[in-house]
C-alpha cells in the first residue's frame, strides 16, 4: 500500500485499564487545535497505515510498539482523506515509559469513557472509540 492510498493512522492505546491521549496544539492549520486526540498522524512518504501509526506514536510518545498488538478497528473516509484506526493493549506500566516527544501540549493516561464523554475531544473519534469499547465488551470473556 502507499501513501495515496490512505492519509495517516491512529492507535487507541490501551495502558491497562486507562488510555492514552495526547492534546492537540495550536499550530496554524492544525486541525481540532487544543483537543484530545490519539497518538498517529499523516503518512509520510511510502508507508503503510502500520509504519505510519508505529512512527507517529514514537515521536508522540517515545513508545516503540510491537506491531503485533496493533488490530485494525476503524477507516473513516473525511473527504477522500482515508484514515486507519488501530487498537493496542499494553500493560498498565506503559505509562511509565512514555518519553513525552513534544508533539502537542501534553499527553495523559485516562479513562477511555472521560475521552467519550469529553466535550474537547476530536468528536469524531470519541464515537470510534465508543464502538470499539461496545465491541470489546460484546467478546465472550468479557465484561
């Protein structure tokens, strides 16, 4: 796959219980300036939806994941400007080696429901992340 074919990736990551999110700034044609986003952005170059979301949450958060723990969730079509979504579940003790890369005003490990709820959160992201979390929770094991 190459760039054309798709516009950048995000991953819902998943510390334990809690997920983590990062605010948006307030650069100049930075769309939803000072919300609550995921970790990803656009491609660059020649990647693939998977290259491009490991990138992004590198340089967002200093994490190298295992692209092992990434499952497709969610394309969301904006304008021909197709957008990969990705789930990762990682132990509570990731938020310990968040190295904070500097892309954005901040980042935080919440509750998944407070970025659903939350009224500064990318809106059309908080439905993706509330049809996964239905999903999730319709999986036999689950509560």
């Amino acid at each position: 796959m190459n760039s054309r074919r798709f516009y950048g990736a995000k991953v819902m990551l998943f510390a334990g219980d809690d997920l983590l999110v990062l605010r948006r700034d307030f650069a100049p044609g930075l769309a939803w300036p000072g919300m609550l986003d995921f970790p990803g952005g656009v491609a660059e170059g020649d990647e693939d939806p998977v290259a491009c979301v490991l990138r992004e949450t590198r340089e967002e958060l200093g994490l190298t994941l295992d692209p092992g723990l990434l499952r497709w969730v969610h394309l969301r079509d904006a304008g021909g400007r197709r957008s990969w979504f990705f789930a990762a579940h990682g132990p509570a003790s990731l938020v310990d080696e968040v190295r904070f890369g500097g892309e954005g005003l901040e980042w935080a490990a919440i509750p998944p429901m407070d970025f659903v709820n939350a009224p500064d959160a990318v809106w059309p992201f908080r439905g993706i992340l509330a049809n996964y979390l239905a999903s999730e929770k319709k999986k036999p094991g689950r509560a």
